[in-house]
C-alpha cells in the first residue's frame, strides 16, 4: 500500500522505521509537527520524525494544522490507500480523516478501552497497572475510540519508569503496527468495536500532577516519581526551590519519618511519607544536572528538621 505516516516525537521513529523497512509498503510522505524552539538558544529544530524521514528521502509535510487548505491539496494529490499515525499531536478535521481509502489508522499504547487520551502509559504506571500494551485502531472522532485490529501485551516492571515502558512499547508496537498494515491490504484484519465497559482517560500530566505529595503512601510517592519520568519530571520543594525527583526506591522497614522530613545517612538519603520511608537515590537541582542524592545532600548539608515540600512539622505523626 501506498501509506502517508503521520507522528512527531522519538517514540515514532521505529514505526516509521519499520514500514519504512516493509517490502510490502511504500511510506511516500510523512506528516509532523512544525519545526519547535528547543535547546538553550532556542533555536528551531525538527520533530525527531522529521529528521528521520529525510535522511531517508522522504517528503515530509509539516502543517500548522491538519486544516490547512494547501496540506490538504497535496495529501489528495500523493493520494494514500492508508495513514497509520503514531504520536502526532494533533486532532484530525473529518475532511483529512476521508483522503485515504482505507482511513487513518493510530497505534496507541495501551489495551484499549484502557487510558484512551494522550498519556496512556504515564497513567498505567501511576495506577499500578501491572499490564498494559499497545493496539492499533481505525481513527474517527471520537478520542481514541474506534474499533481495534490487533494488540499486544507488556507487563509493568516493579522499576520501569514511563520511558522505559513507552521505548518498550515502541518497539514492540512498530511490528504490531507493521502487521496492522499487511492485514488491511490483504483483507485478513476486520477492526472489532471496543467494549462499552473499561473506558479510562489518560489526559497530558501537567507540572503540578507531577509534585509530590509526601502525606501520600509511599507506593504513591513512587508511583508519581516513575510516571512522571522523563517528563515533566516528578518534583518537590527543598528551602524554596524546585528539586526534581529523578528515582527513589522503597524502604518499607523504616516508618520513624513524619511526612518528607529528611534523614541523610553517609550514603543514602531517606524521606518520610504517609505510610513507611522512601530512599531518594538520584536529583536534580534547580539549574543542574542530575546527580545522587547523597552527594546532593552532603552538598547542601541537610540540617536536622529539615523537610521536603509542605511537610508536616519534624516528629509530627505522619497520616496513614
């Protein structure tokens, strides 16, 4: 099939490099986001799908919007029998959703119904799911909800962080995705409505979804660190600046420490939460790089009582 694949970010890449790779498929054009500022000089740089494509040679198409009159000429003159479309960023008018013959097609990384919206896998982890996966289905208007043609499954490690899920599923995708393609050409694959039941949202996390709470269990604390990595970035307070939170690790023997009162030891730092204490294993200060939290803290000698965020006073009863 002639195909236009449409996506932005990193996580794209090898599903644009596997149909890319796919003897049974031509990939004639991409479609990506503009060109964005990024780096200390904010200088405009092109969407990691973008650079892909033309080192291969691939004319890539880069609309303000979908709407736009002049991309939407040129979609209906390179004419494809189908779009697959994988972390794009943008909502499809009807109008674009009509060119291909064989409609638009989005790999999604989750088991829908599950986490249909824009962070499904920052949302599987912070609500402990122990699997999740990845389906790929028929785009229509309504978000994330057309019928499916196939999934795979992935299990939740006990550490993974959203990125080491998503680059996971990424990979894993790019075949289910390539699969989907070969099924549709050949007539093999039917997409199936999704259930009515199970339906969950998973909306874009924004900074404050990623502050921590200390007077939460420590499953939570965790679970917010892991989701919010790499982005935005779980964080907290540390004497009025932003200290961001990079991994922790549980400490369940130890419950002497008030919600995000502090403890450093030689080697390690420990935080008290609303259940038992975490260990903080890795930071990153305001304006610095990520470095361990011991030597984090035997930077800014941690004086006794001091605390995390809006702790509880030093020695008072931590909740839950």
């Amino acid at each position: 099939m002639k195909l236009v694949f449409a996506g932005t970010p990193e996580v794209a890449v090898p599903a644009l490099d596997a149909l890319i790779a796919s003897e049974r498929h031509e990939v004639a054009a991409v479609v990506t986001r503009p060109d964005a500022p990024a780096g200390r000089g904010r200088r405009l740089v092109a969407s990691p799908v973008a650079q892909r494509a033309e080192e291969a040679g691939i004319e890539v198409l880069k609309p303000a919007s979908p709407r736009d009159e002049d991309f939407l000429a040129r979609l209906r003159e390179i004419g494809p029998d189908c779009c697959p479309v994988v972390a794009y960023g943008a909502l499809l008018p009807q109008v674009a959703l009509d060119v291909p013959a064989r409609g638009w097609v989005n790999l999604h990384f989750s088991l829908l119904p599950a986490w249909r919206g824009a962070a499904p896998v920052q949302h599987a982890v912070l609500a402990g799911d122990e699997l999740t996966g990845a389906s790929t289905f028929q785009i229509e208007r309504g978000l994330d909800s057309g019928p499916v043609y196939g999934v795979l499954t992935e299990g939740v490690r006990p550490t993974d962080t959203s990125g080491d899920l998503l680059t996971r599923l990424a990979f894993a995708g790019a075949g289910l995705l390539t699969a989907t393609m070969d099924g549709i050409e050949d007539g093999t694959l039917t997409a199936v409505p999704q259930p009515a039941e199970g339906v969950s949202l998973a909306p874009k996390l924004t900074v404050d979804d990623a502050r921590v709470d200390w007077h939460a269990p420590a499953l939570r604390v965790d679970r917010v660190v892991r989701g919010c990595t790499p982005a935005p970035g779980a964080w907290t307070e540390f004497r009025g600046e932003r200290l961001k939170l990079v991994s922790v690790r549980l400490v369940p023997d130890r419950a002497d420490l008030a919600p995000g009162a502090l403890a450093a030891g030689k080697n390690d730092v420990h935080v008290g939460t609303g259940s038992h204490a975490v260990e903080l294993l890795w930071v990153q200060p305001q304006g610095k790089k990520p470095m361990k939290a011991a030597d984090w803290a035997r930077g800014v000698r941690i004086a006794p009582g001091e605390h995390l965020g809006a702790a509880a006073a030093p020695g008072a009863p931590g909740n839950g």
